[in-house]
C-alpha cells in the first residue's frame, strides 16, 4: 500500500507550468517547418539555385550550430541573472528571431539573393542563441524521473504550434510559380513573440528550480551526487571516469547523428519531392508533415509512460525500428497510395519516440548543473547532422530523386543500432522511485 501511495507521489507533474515551460520551443520548432518547407523554394523557385546549392545554403543554419549551440548552452549553465540561466537567453533570442524571420519573405519579394542570405543567417544566430535553452529550461524544473513525461507535455506543445504552421502553410501559399511568404512569415513571427512573452510572464526560473531540486530530495536523489568541477577554473569539464559511461555517451550522441541525418533529409526534401512524384504543389505537400505530427502528438504521452514501465532504450529501440522501415516501403512503392497517410502517422510516433527517449538518456549521463552543456552537446550533434544531410540528399534528389527515402531508411538503420550498443542513461522506473521513498520515509 505505501508503495503505492509513493507511486501516485511521484508519478505527479505540474502539466500547466511545463506547458507554459514549452512555449518558447513552440515558436522556435515551428520555425523549422517553415524555414525548411519554404525557404528551399525560395532558393530554387525565385533564384533558380540548384538542388545541391540550396541543400549547401540550408546548411548554413547547422554550422553555425556547430559551434554556437555549445557555447551558448555552456554560457547559460554559468548565467547568475536575477531571471535565471535560461530565461535571458531565450527573452533575447526571441525578439532578434521577430525581426528577421519577416525580412527573409521581404527579400524572397524583392529577388535580392544577398538580402536574403543575411536574413537567413541573423534569424538563424538568433535562434542559436536561445535553441538549447528551450529544452533545457524543462529538464532544469523537472526531476530526473519524470524527465519522459515532462518531455513528452514538451512535445506536445511544440508541434501543436508546428501543426498550425503547416495548416497555414497549406493554407496561405498559393499554387503560384511565385507566392508571397509574407504573410505566412509574420504570422511565424507573432508565434515566437507571444511565447517569449507568455513564458516570461508564468515562469519564474529561479523559483521553479529551487522546488525541483526539493522535489529531488524527497524521492531520495540528489542532483549533485555526480562528481563533477564544472567550474571555470577547471575549464568547464566534467570529471567522469568510467570509460563505459563515456562509451555510451557517445553512442547515444550517434544516434542523435542519425537520427537528424534521416529526419532532416525528409523535411528539407519533402516538399519538392512531393511535387515531382505525388503531385502536390504549392503549400499541400504539408498533408504529409501534418500527418507525422498527427502521429507524434497522438502518441507522445503514452510512449512517455511506458518508458517508465520498460525504460527508455527499449522504448527507443521500438520506436527507431518504425522510423527505419516505414521509410523503406515509401522507396520499394515509389508511387502515392492513399496507405501512405497511415505510414506517415506512424513515422510520425517513430520519430517522436526516439527524439523523446534519446535526449532525456543523455540528460541522465549529466548533473542539474551541466544540463545546459549536455542539452548544448545533442544538438552541435544534430547540427553536424544537419550540415552534412541537406548537402548528401540534395546530391540525390539531383542524381536519382526516387532513392531519397532509400537514404532516410540507411541512416535510421544506423541509428537503431548505435542505440542498441548503448548501455547507460535509462530511466529510473516508478517502481524503483517509490522504492527510493520508501527509504527516505523509513
């Protein structure tokens, strides 16, 4: 009966405050569909750019998030602001991303290619700026355990606002040779400007924090028990010596590698692959991108939780499996059929299941004070990720159009499998957290 009783304890989460906690990942994921939807349209529609030039240009925003995403995330976990570590850089970040995403429409209208390209890359140093803080801020207010389910309300809100971009994608852009994208960009704009704010206004950081590590304490764990010198004078390094952490460290960081080499490789390419063999101009290519959020949004709460019954990997492993093979029927079946919608919602819950479980096993190889790094080490991963795919599969959307999902199913094979050779960073189970108070209650 007590066991039980700490169960119900434990299992509680503030899902209001997490919510607000999500916004300004809302407005930053939201971005992407539109950057990498139309922005790639821009490029070969208005300025007559080759598929391999354009994959080249939307890897610009990866190489800076090579080398901004860490130190960002490193500079935010040293931050001692009144606000927070996080809050600054995500108040900042924010309102430099209002102003640019506009102007990237307002140079797409004018047919000023230089114009266009210092847009893109003001708006992308302005998302760099505060990207790690956006996921970071949740694992800040969050204990350990119920990092999953945090993640998942996470989740939930951030591709609730990415699913209404895509409508007013397909909406707003007209099946023209050249439609304006203003009007889609301002309302982009607005999106991350309401966030900022509404997560100023219900998220006090410093506060929130203190009460996770609270929180912490009363299920028996202490989030300092790692041995680490994360201070400057030390170089801002962690001091773990088990080369089997390490070890797994490293494959989970691959398999983030290719997780992004294949999800990335399909959201830069749907849209003119869409166009040429299903069919779909204009803005309706977004069915498709709407129907795999459909499919996450609908599943990411339960994979949450069976992650706390069977632990992460396995949760990852399954879902990993999905995101390999629906890929591989859409290259051996090259032609639409209307099952394809059904696939595409179930590599929908695919991708977001491994995004979900892999991110938060690597948060676990870490302690409160190193979130900001380690959140800053997954994406400079995913970015390179990001740098590399945009460039391959435009090779081979210019080369052999019909192999692109044969690639996206390559890498999600090779992301199942450094996954599977990973051996740290699982969940601690609901059973083994009320356990935990049993003892400190004892």
């Amino acid at each position: 009966m007590a066991g039980r009783d700490a169960h119900r304890k434990v299992a509680r989460l503030d899902v209001k405050t997490i919510a607000f906690a999500s916004l300004p990942f809302m407005g930053m994921i939201s971005f992407w569909q539109v950057f990498d939807g139309i922005v790639p349209k821009m490029l070969t529609g208005t300025f007559g750019l080759s598929n391999a030039v354009t994959g080249f240009v939307m890897a610009i925003d990866n190489i800076f998030g090579l080398f901004l995403l860490p130190l960002f995330g490193i500079l935010s976990d040293r931050c001692t602001s009144r606000l927070g570590r996080r809050t600054p850089f995500i108040l900042v970040g924010s309102a430099v991303a209002c102003v640019g995403v506009p102007l990237i429409a307002i140079a797409n209208n004018v047919g000023s290619l230089a114009f266009l390209i210092f847009a893109i890359i003001l708006t992308l140093v302005a998302i760099c700026a505060y990207r790690t803080m956006t996921v970071a801020i949740v694992a800040d207010i969050t204990p350990r355990p119920l990092r999953t389910k945090a993640d998942s309300i996470k989740k939930l809100v951030g591709y609730a606002g990415t699913g209404v971009m895509l409508v007013a994608i397909s909406a707003m852009v007209a099946k023209t040779e050249h439609p304006d994208y203003l009007p889609l960009f301002l309302l982009q704009a607005a999106m991350i400007l309401v966030s900022a704010v509404l997560f100023r206004i219900f998220v006090p950081e410093p506060h929130l924090v203190e009460r996770m590590h609270e929180e912490s304490l009363a299920m028996g764990i202490k989030e300092d028990e790692v041995d680490l010198d994360d201070s400057p004078e030390a170089g801002g390094k962690e001091q773990v010596q088990d080369p089997e952490v390490r070890r797994s460290l490293i494959l989970l960081l691959a398999t983030t590698f290719f997780y992004y080499m294949s999800y990335n490789a399909m959201t830069t390419n749907i849209s003119r692959y869409a166009d040429a063999f299903y069919g779909m101009a204009g803005g309706s290519y977004a069915i498709i991108n709407i129907m795999t959020i459909a499919g996450a949004l609908a599943t990411y709460v339960p994979i949450a939780n069976l992650s706390l019954r069977i632990g992460r990997k396995k949760v990852g492993l399954i879902t990993g499996g999905i995101m390999a093979i629906c890929p591989a029927v859409f290259w051996l079946v090259p032609d639409f059929h209307p099952f394809f919608y059904v696939l595409f919602l179930l590599m929908g819950a695919g991708l977001g299941g491994v995004d979900l479980c892999v991110f938060n096993m690597i948060l676990e190889l870490c302690s409160a004070r190193s979130v900001g790094r380690y959140s800053g080490y997954y994406y400079t991963v995913s970015m390179a990720a990001q740098v590399v795919t945009p460039i391959l599969s435009g090779f081979v959307m210019d080369v052999a159009p019909r192999f692109l999902f044969a690639y996206i199913t390559l890498m999600g094979l090779f992301m199942v499998a450094a996954l599977g050779m990973a051996k740290h960073g699982d969940t601690m189970l609901l059973d083994e957290v009320a356990q935990h108070e049993e003892e400190q209650g004892a």
